[in-house]
C-alpha cells in the first residue's frame, strides 16, 4: 500500500513538472499567447444560453471535468472572487491542481527524508498552503493600492461633474487616468453600463469585486443619490476627504501599535529559536522533548497556547478604523 501511494505521488509530481515545462516553452516561443487567449475567453460565450446573459461568466478550470467539479461547490465560487480581487491570470483550477501537486511533493519528500507521517502531513500542509497565500497577499496588497488611490478618483469624477460631465463620463476619465486596480475596476464597470446593465446593478458587481469597505461608502451614495437626488459632485468630495482623514488616523494607529507589532514577531519567533540553538548545543535534550510520549504533548500544548498567544496579541495591536 505504501509503494503505491509513492508511485501514485511520483506519477503526479511527475505530470506537473512535464506540464510547466511544456508551458514554459510555449510562453518563450509565444509570449503573447496568454495574453490574447484570456481576451478572447473574456469576450466568447460558453453556450447558447450564455447569448442573453450581459454579465461575464468566469470559468474556474480550462479542464471540463473539474470545471464541473469545483463549479458545484459552494466554496469554489469563494475562492474565485479571491482570484478576481487578486487579479490573478490564471483560473481556481491551476491553484487547486497546483496545491494538490504541492501537497503531495511535500509529503513524499519528507517520508523519505523523515520517515515520520505526522511530519510529513504538515510539510504537506505548509507547501500547498503557499498558492492561496500567495493570492491573498496579492489582493491585499491590491486591495490597499486601491484604496490610497480612491480618494483621488472621487475628486477627479467630482470635477467632471462640475463641469457638467455625466456619472459615467467621470467614471471614464477615473479609468483611463488610474492604473491597476482603480481604473481596471471602473473600466469593468463602465464596461457593464455600456452593455445595458443598469447603474446601481453594475456598481453592486464593482462592490462584489473589490473587498474595500471605503469603496462601499461611495457604491452607497451614488445608489442613494440616484434614487433620491442630491449634489453628486459634493458627496464625492466629502467622501473623498472622509477617506483622506482615515488614512491619517491608520497612519498613527500604525506608528503607535509599532512596539506591540514588534512585541508579537519576537514573541512568536523566539521559541523556534530556542529550538534551533539548543538543537545544536544539546540534541539530547530536544531528541527527548520530540520523542517521548510526555514531550510530545508538552510541544503540542505549547504550540496550541503559542497560537492562542499570537491570536490574543494580533487582536490587541489590530485596531480598526
């Protein structure tokens, strides 16, 4: 059972290594090949049915059994507004194939190295981990352009208003004068208006792609605003100026919680530290804290309380605004 489950993961790491240097040699041969397949899937239909449908339909997967599979889970359809929020090129299937592969490579590899299947199931865990992670540290660094670039995106569409501009003229000048992600944003907006989505409609899809509770503030008012009337250039200068004043207030919050912020790091580190030099030092000593019964659920009352720690000091230093 044992020679099979290696020779199934040496099968699969075998598959992904195959595939990305066939990929990597169609990307060096064609470098605009991706570029011009993701603009045509864009802009193609599926099926028949998808000719009355305005909105885009996103596939999660370029193979048909496991678009399939992920599109009849619920939590596939969650990890797929993460991909559009991160903006990321590729579909939810490459990162769940992607994961699977990572998490068996981890696996395999540590068996052979360690011979210890607990061990392994967390290298496992750790390595297919670092796709999604990766995703979500993208969108939130999207997610904070965005939002250092929002309020001058309001003022700009207030001055448009003023002078005499349409909502969706503002929204074109946002677009073409901002860079990833504000006018992509707006540009996908505007995009749906043109093709006969209605305004509040399409600004409900602008708040469902981007995670930014500011941008949500402005989505409000225009909605309110259209139903029932009011100065639309002032709204966008006020929250313009609204959005400013938090980013002072965060930038002190900032500089003030910076020693708890530091305090945390040492904290969590410093164990992991000890560990190492006293690896070195005394092996002895760590061999049995790892393999006696008694250390084991020492180390693993430790690491609950460590975790429990670093939650309760993450929550204290997080304030929000």
């Amino acid at each position: 059972m044992t020679i099979f489950i290696f020779g199934l993961l040496m099968f699969l790491v075998s598959v992904f290594f195959l595939e990305s240097m066939l990929y990597a040699i169609r990307t060096i041969k064609n470098p605009d090949r991706n570029k011009i397949r993701n603009r045509l899937r864009a802009l193609s239909v599926k099926d028949a049915t998808d000719v009355n449908d305005i909105l885009r339909k996103r596939s999660l997967s370029e193979v048909p059994g496991l678009n399939r599979i992920l599109s009849s889970l619920p939590v596939a359809k969650q990890l797929d507004r993460l991909l559009e929020q991160a903006n990321v090129q590729y579909p939810l299937g490459f990162f769940v194939l992607l994961t699977l592969v990572l998490v068996s490579a981890g696996f395999l590899a540590s068996s052979f190295a360690t011979r210890n299947p607990g061990i392994s199931l967390i290298v496992g865990a750790i390595l297919g981990a670092i796709p999604f992670y990766y995703v979500c540290s993208k969108k939130k660094r999207r997610m904070n352009k965005l939002e250092s670039q929002l309020p001058d995106g309001l003022e700009l569409i207030g001055r448009a208003l003023r002078a005499g501009h349409a909502f969706s003229s503002g929204l074109r000048l946002a677009a073409d004068e901002f860079d990833d992600p504000l006018g992509t944003e707006f540009g996908k907006t505007l995009d749906e208006i043109n093709f006969g989505v209605s305004v509040p409609e399409a600004l409900k899809n602008l708040a469902g792609r981007v995670d930014s509770q500011d941008l949500r503030y402005f989505i409000v008012s225009v909605i309110i605003q259209r139903e029932a009337g009011g100065n639309l250039a002032e709204i966008m200068d006020k929250i313009g100026h609204i959005i400013r004043e938090r980013f002072k207030l965060r930038g002190k919050i900032r500089v003030l919680s910076a020693e708890g912020r530091m305090t945390a790091i040492i904290l969590a580190a410093l164990p992991f530290f000890v560990i190492i030099a006293l690896h070195f030092m005394n092996p002895n000593y760590i061999h049995t804290l790892l393999t006696e019964p008694s250390g084991k659920i020492i180390s693993a009352v430790a690491a609950f309380m460590m975790v429990v720690g670093i939650l309760v000091m993450k929550k204290l230093i997080r304030i929000k605004v």
